[in-house]
C-alpha cells in the first residue's frame, strides 16, 4: 500500500488511538487529498489502557492543511 497511500501507519498501542486516527484525517484531507492506509493489529485493539492516559486531539488544533500563499501586496509592497 505505501506507493498508492499518502501516509500509512501501524497502531503501536490503543493509547495512540485518538492521535493516530486524528492524524490519518489530517493526511487525508490536507491538501492535496489522498488516500491514508492505517493497520490496526488485533493484539493492540485488544488491549484495555487508562482512558486518562489517551491526550485529546481536537480538530480545530490538529485539523486538515491548505496551501497557502502570501498575499500580492505584501509580495510587491
């Protein structure tokens, strides 16, 4: 999958949960928008983990990209 996927990425452990699937989204629709392949193996989702020990990742901090650009007349100002 690596060739055709923007990003790929193992689950290491259920804490990273949250983060991973945060920023497989990110990947995903960050410009320009792909594909993202996550594998999720079955002993890790399987596990049981502190919930107090998963950070949030709002999307308003950990959101999607865009390209940017500077604006014309500060260029030629």
């Amino acid at each position: 999958m690596r060739p055709y996927a923007k990003w790929e990425w193992t689950l290491p452990s259920g804490v990273m949960t949250k983060e991973t699937l945060r920023r497989a989204h990110s990947v995903a629709h960050s410009n320009p928008m792909g594909p993202v392949y996550l594998m999720l193996p079955r002993e890790t989702l399987t596990q049981t983990w502190d919930k107090a020990a998963m950070r949030p990742f709002p999307r308003e901090r950990y959101g999607a990209v865009s390209a940017g650009a500077a604006a014309v007349a500060q260029v030629y100002h």
